[in-house]
C-alpha cells in the first residue's frame, strides 16, 4: 500500500462503467502518482464508478461511486416546436424552451423568462399571443400557451431569447383557418342619388387572421344601409376558388352623407 517512488513513471487508462467519459483518458505520470486533469461525464445519473488501468504494470483498480448532478445553463434548446399554426388562430401544438447545461442536460431555472420573436425569414405576418413565457416552479421548461401568426405563409422561424442565450426553432407554415370574418375588400365610391355606385363593394370571407378563405362552398353576402333605401341586388355569392362576393348594381335613393353598408355574410 506505499506509493512507489522509485519508478520512472506510469501510464494509467480511465474507463467509466456507464455513460460516455470524456476528457484525456490516458495520462503519462512521470511520477508515482498520475492526476488527471479534465475527465467529465454527460448524463446526469447516480452509480458510475471510474476504473484505472496500468497495462505496463498490470494493475487495475476502481474508485467510489460517483453522482453526475445538472450543472448551470449553458445553452438554450427547443424542447417542443410550434406546430399546427393556421391565420390568426393560436397554434396547435406551442412551444416549449428548456436550458441545457454543458452535458446537454434540463436544468431547472425557475423564475427565467424566455421572450418569443419572429425572425427575419422573408415573411410578413405578425406574432401575437403571450411573448413571454416563464419556467415555473417544479418545470425545466418555459411553456408558451396562445402564440398566433395573423398572415398565412410558408417558412416562418421563431427565435427565443432568455438571459443572452438565443435559440431559432424549425421553420414551420401558417395555412390559411376555417372561416371567421368577413372584410370588406373593395369600398362603394361614385354613389349618386337613385344611380348604382360607380364602384360596387366586394367583400371577402376570411379566417381569423384575415386572410381569404378559397376552400368549402364559398361565400353569399347580403347587405342593408344604415339609413335611406338600398336598392339593386342586396345578396351576392362569392365563388369558393376567390372567396369574394361582388355587388353589381347597388343604389341609394336619397343624397346624403354617412351612409354606411352592412354585410352579413354565410359560408
């Protein structure tokens, strides 16, 4: 059990019985005694035991069982995407953020608030929602709840950003929702007393980001004014392929100002 000093050195192996170890693993002491320096192990777990090995000498021998715990945060990682996003609607499936430590294990930061962005992906629509998303007690991740793009489009990206950590999720699409609404595409001008308007409404069916709905039976609007008689045809269908219902030969009887055309519309 005395430590030999009289050697020109040892060469000593590491091994761990489980997991991955990292670091130098061979070490040339040009003592008895050969100190490693940088051995490390990823995954968090109980139990692993290190083995030392002089092929030279022929020795082997084990140390006392160790427990790898999660270190501080390190990076920041997607751990749910974003999913099932249609306009104006909240997605499907939200995201969920976690920090990973060195090892790439969850590190419970509870009180860390993760902000949600879009990135400049070339689209156009808007993020809405809840932006922030905090990593409650018991939880290793920042759960959002009601994120939403209004503009349907293809290769949207959300970045996340927490402490100067930043992480970009997987591009994902906003496809056009069911129907929602309606808009108004093109304004009545060019009314004259008893004349249809020179240029007649149309009005689209759109979901709940605003975006026109081209799917299903399309779209039949009727319309009332807010005072004096609308005369012409006051109901209009709108083929599903456009999703837009025009008026042909609206006409208000009397002159005056503040008229203001009411759609109702069905799909």
């Amino acid at each position: 059990g005395n430590t030999v000093t009289s050697s020109t050195g040892v060469t000593v192996t590491a091994a761990a019985n489980k997991g991955t170890l990292g670091g130098t693993l061979i070490l040339d002491g040009t003592a008895a005694t050969a100190t490693f320096t940088n051995l490390k192990i990823n995954e968090v777990d109980t139990g692993y035991i290190l083995t030392f090995t002089s092929a030279s000498l022929g020795f082997t021998v084990s140390g006392a069982a160790l427990a790898v715990t999660a270190g501080p945060p390190d990076s920041l990682h997607v751990a749910t995407e974003a999913s099932g996003a249609t306009g104006g609607t909240p997605f499907a499936q939200q995201p969920a953020i976690t920090f990973k430590d060195a090892g790439g294990n969850p590190t419970a930061n509870v009180g860390i608030a993760v902000s949600a962005s879009l990135a400049a992906s070339g689209t156009q629509g808007t993020l809405g929602g809840n932006l922030t998303a905090t990593i409650g007690s018991g939880q290793v991740s920042a759960a959002f709840t009601n994120l939403k793009i209004n503009e349907a489009g293809q290769n949207y990206i959300l970045t996340f950003t927490a402490n100067s950590h930043i992480v970009n999720g997987a591009a994902f699409a906003v496809t056009i929702g069911s129907p929602a609404q309606i808009k108004v595409k093109t304004q009545p001008t060019g009314a004259k007393g008893g004349e249809a308007f020179s240029t007649q409404p149309a009005v689209s069916l759109c979901d709940a980001g605003g975006n026109v709905v081209t799917s299903g039976d399309g779209v039949t609007v009727t319309v009332a004014a807010s005072k004096g008689t609308l005369s012409g045809s006051l109901s209009a269908t709108g083929a599903a392929a456009s999703g837009v219902a025009t008026f042909s030969d609206l006409a208000i009887n009397e002159a005056g100002t503040g008229y203001i055309l009411m759609f109702t519309g069905t799909s």
